[in-house]
C-alpha cells in the first residue's frame, strides 16, 4: 500500500514483494506484526462473543417471562 507506483512492489506481485522482504528481513521479517494481530483479535472476539452470550442469555429470559 505504500510501496511507490513504479516501484516492483507495487505491481501487485505477492510473490515479489514476500521474496524481497524475505531477502532484507528474513523470516522474522516476514511474520513482523503477527502477535499484535493475533492478540488484537483475540481481544475482540472474546469481548464479541461475551458481549453475544450475555444478549442470548438475556432474551432466552425474557422469552421465558412472557407467556
């Protein structure tokens, strides 16, 4: 996304751009930013499906108050 227009990487070419990060970086390189991700997603299903059981819990007892 930031890469410069006439640039090789901005071509669109995955397998370019994955061989060039890994020839700088190597394979840390390559999995750089993984544990934000992961955690930041796992966060927010965890607050979802909380926040999903509490609302089914909720309407399964309101359901159950009317006749």
């Amino acid at each position: 996304m930031l890469a410069k227009a006439s640039s090789s990487t901005a071509s669109g070419d995955v397998l370019s751009a994955l061989h060039g990060v890994w020839r700088t970086q190597g394979l840390s390189g390559l999995f750089a930013g993984v544990f934000p991700r992961v955690a930041a997603i796992s966060l927010g299903g965890f607050i979802f499906l909380g926040a999903y059981d509490q609302t089914h819990s909720l309407l399964l007892e309101l359901g159950k108050e009317s006749p």
